[in-house]
C-alpha cells in the first residue's frame, strides 16, 4: 500500500500500535488524519509504538 500509494506522491506513514486488554498488536497505514487499510474505530483502540 505504501509503495502504491508512493506512485501518486503521497507518503503515508506506517504506524504500529499495541493495547493491553486484550493483548494485542497491529499495524496501519496513515496520511495526517485518513487511515487507508484500517478503520479510524479499530485503530484508535491501539497505542501507537512505532511509525515509519
């Protein structure tokens, strides 16, 4: 998605998140407030770690 998205000048980060309850870890692509593979709901529920 990335690198498709890199096609048509726009570079979107690359965000990792966790939570705690339940134990759980994911990754998403976002650019400023828009998420492209992941809906806004679902990664809100995750604390972000790491973004490339």
């Amino acid at each position: 998605m990335v690198e498709f998205l890199a096609r048509y000048d726009v570079f979107p980060t690359w965000v990792f998140g966790v939570r705690l309850e339940p134990w759980g870890a994911h990754c998403w692509i976002q650019h400023g407030p828009f998420t492209f593979n992941e809906g806004v709901e679902k990664a809100a529920s995750y604390t972000p770690i790491m973004a490339v």
